[in-house]
C-alpha cells in the first residue's frame, strides 16, 4: 500500500544536465566519506546557473561512470572535453519528498561552510590551495 510522503523523507533524483563548449563556472569538491565528487560552488556567472545546483554528486560526463574519481580527475575530463559542442553531466540530486525543490538535511550539512557564489580570483584561490577542490 502506498504510504504518503512525509515532510522529511528525501529523494535522490538522477538528473542530465547538458553543458556547451567551454568553461562551465563550477567548483567540485571530494565529500569526506566515501563517494563522488560534489558542487561545492557555482560561480555568478556560470552558464550553468539554474541547472545545476549545490551538492549535486557527479556520477557521469558523456555517459563514463565517475563515480570513484576523486575532484581533480572529474574536472580534469571535463576540461579535456571542452571542445564538444555539448557534454552531458549526469548528477545525482537530493530534495525533500515534499518535492518542493529544497535541499535535504544531509546535503545541507554538506553545504554548511560553502558559498552559492563566488568569483573568480576566489575559486582560484582555493582550487590552488586546497587539491581536493577542482575549478571547472
């Protein structure tokens, strides 16, 4: 029998995000548990903006499994494949079963000591200061 969906429960979405040639104004991060590399930080001007959102797991690019990559080496395909037309970035997304959009406890726990936005002389502050995080 279903059971309604209480206020608390969380969902993880898989979610196809398409990206174009070029830079993509996102920083990921290595979670401290096991797991796939994270948005940590989208930057203002990031054409991705809107699609895709703060502690969302990359798990895929183009269909290549990801999910065991630390930061630096999912960054580092993607930036080999900045020349595509396109590139398909499949992430994995937590919202609350309310399925009104909000970010799950869990990944706001995650996010706590993170900014949604950031410029670019700070992400290349910390992609050059810390190697867990990754300017794509």
């Amino acid at each position: 029998q279903d059971r309604p969906l209480s206020n608390s429960q969380i969902l993880t979405t898989r979610i196809d995000i398409i990206a174009s040639s070029g830079w993509l104004g996102v920083v990921l991060s290595n979670p401290k548990d096991p797991g796939p590399a994270y948005v940590s930080k989208i930057r203002r001007d990031s054409p991705l903006k809107g699609n895709i959102h703060l502690g969302d797991r990359v798990i895929a690019v183009d269909d290549k499994d990801v999910q065991d990559m630390k930061a630096f080496h999912v960054a580092d395909y993607l930036s080999s494949k900045t020349s595509n037309v396109e590139r398909k970035i499949t992430v994995l997304r937590e919202v609350d079963g309310c399925d009104d959009g909000k970010v799950g406890e869990d990944t706001k726990a995650i996010l706590s000591s993170t900014t949604s936005e950031i410029s670019e002389d700070e992400a290349m502050s910390t992609s050059l200061l810390d190697n867990d995080v990754s300017l794509i």
